[in-house]
C-alpha cells in the first residue's frame, strides 16, 4: 500500500470518527452513529418482510396482534427524546423457535414459541422493552458503524452513505437478514445486550409493570436450554445468560427494590395474560415454522455468526 493511499484511508477514518459519534439520549453515552435515522427506518422496512418471512410469517390472528402491538406500543411510548415517533412495529411471528429480535427504526418482532412458555404479561413486556432498548439505544447503528471502522470501510462500501438510497438498501437488507434470519445486525455485544435489559427494566417499571418478570424471563430461557434437543434460538441473538441473570438480579434488589414493596403498583398482569392471550394462543392451528429449518441455520454458523463477519464479532 503507498504512502498516499494509507494517509488517505486514515484521513477518512478520522473524518468518520468526528462526524459519526454523538450522544445518544437515551443511554447517555457518545456513540458511533454513522447511519442517519432516515436509513435506520428504512432498513428496518426494506428487511421486515423477508425475516418475518424466515419465521413462519406473522400469527394469523388480529386479536393476538392487537394485544402483543400495545403492549409494545406502550412501552415505546416511554421512551426517550424522539424515539416514541419512531414507525413501531411488533410482531407476533408464527414460529416454534424460541426468539426475539429487533430492527432499527422500530421494527419489533417475538416468536410465539417464546410466547407459549410465558405465564404473565410482565415477562412478554420485559421481552419487547428489552428489543425497545437495543433500538433506542441505537445497537443496530453502533455494529453497523464499528463494522465500517474495523473492516476498513470495505462494510461502507456496501453501506455507504453517498449511495442512492435506493441502491443501499439493495446492499444493507442482505446483510440484515443474512442467512436463515442470523443476520449480522440482529446480534449484539456483551454490552449491548446488559444495555438493553438495564432498558427493558426501566420501560416495564414506567408502564406499571413488576421488573421480576424480566428475571422470569431468564429462568424460562434456562429451563428451555436445559431441555436438550432444541436450545433457544434466542441465545444466538442474545448471549451471556449468566451475566444477564446477575445484572437483572442486581437491579431488582437496587435501583427497583421499590417496586417489589408495592404489587398494587406494578403488576405481573397474571389473569389478564391468560385470559386475553394465552388462552387464544392455545387455540391456534400448528406454527407454519416448526423451527426445524431455522436450526438447520443456527447450526450451520460459526459461533460468531455468519461466515466472513467473525472478525467484526468482539464478543468476548
Ligand atoms: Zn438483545
């Protein structure tokens, strides 16, 4: 490589440093955003179709999606600086895999495999604030930034912002979606994903919600891997359970001790769950994805993700 041609991709980094970062409201931390929130929703639009596509489609059922969308409409409506304008979207996918992932821009989605094992409206609020989080948070934009730092912009090629939009969106929804709906951008860091529960947590507590419901969650997840033949989909998109399981312990016995003084105030939502949902969940035709070729896929990924993105993974 010549001297001019170094010089030159250093001068764009640092370029991309200073024009990329900012402080974002929510987290209260200056990250790397080098994607405008026009392109945010526009790839969480152009992507939706086709992973929703992946997961068996959305459940059949107007009632059951009326129910899961102001759930997350709700929590949406608590969040920070201009993110409750975002074109929120939650669907209840028809799928057997246990899951949950987020586009950016607002786009929500839960399977109804994770769905069927929970047993109040606390946890399904603690799944959808969780995925809130990571799209207030920015997650999506920060991976997407980093990506083009480390892989020395060849990733904004691809991505690049003097594209037409048109023509970017051509190139960023294969690298959402990727193969069998593991796509690059519906994984996170270590970080990201403490960030996002911490997230999840402060919605629930702001619509009323008791926060245990985010621990339960966990202890669903535990028992599901614990079964052996099918592990959660949902630990390729969200790992570090352990670590996960501590944070959230620690904020129930902390910072939202008060709310476990006070059941009157915030609600595991029991009966209202099993009455308005789980009940019509129960009555529903079997799931379109029976999760078998989904876990073809998870099975055929490196641990890092889909092949060629590992070295953008610093997962550990
Ligand atoms: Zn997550």
């Amino acid at each position: 490589m010549t001297r001019g041609r170094l010089g030159l991709i250093v001068l764009v980094t640092l370029a991309a440093f200073s024009w990329g970062c900012s402080s974002n409201p929510t987290t209260g931390r200056t990250q790397m955003a080098f994607l405008s929130r026009d392109r945010e929703i526009a790839l969480g639009e152009g992507a939706k179709d086709q992973l929703t596509a992946e997961y068996g489609g959305a459940v059949s059922d107007a009632k059951l999606q009326a129910y899961v969308a102001s759930i997350g409409h709700a929590l949406a409506a608590t969040t920070e600086a201009d993110n409750p304008s975002l074109p929120w979207e939650f669907t209840l996918l028809d799928s057997e895999v246990i899951n949950a992932f987020a586009l950016p821009g607002g786009k929500v989605f839960m399977s109804r495999g994770l769905a069927e094992r929970m047993t109040n409206e606390a946890q399904l609020a603690a799944v959808l604030g969780h995925e809130v989080g990571h799209v207030t948070a920015r997650h999506s934009n920060e991976r997407i930034s980093q990506a083009m730092l480390v892989q020395g912009l060849v990733v904004g090629a691809a991505l690049g912002a003097s594209q037409s939009d048109e023509k970017w969106l051509q190139s960023a929804v294969p690298v959402v979606v990727g193969f069998g709906g593991q796509g690059y951008l519906l994984k996170f860091n270590r970080d990201q994903e403490l960030e996002a529960d911490a997230l999840g947590v402060r919605y629930m507590v702001r619509n009323g919600y008791n926060p245990l419901g985010a621990q339960q969650v966990q202890e669903i997840l535990r028992s599901a891997a614990g079964e052996g033949s099918r592990p959660p989909e949902f630990f390729s998109t969200h790992p570090y359970p352990e670590r996960r399981i501590e944070q959230i312990n620690k904020l129930l016995r902390g910072e939202y001790a008060y709310t476990q003084d006070r059941p009157d105030q915030y609600k595991l939502h029991e009966e209202r769950f099993q009455r308005e949902f789980k009940s019509r969940l129960a009555s529903l035709p079997p799931a379109r994805d029976g999760g078998g070729a989904s876990m073809l896929a998870a099975a055929a990924l490196t641990p890092h993700g889909p092949g060629g993105w590992c070295a953008l993974c610093r997962d550990e």
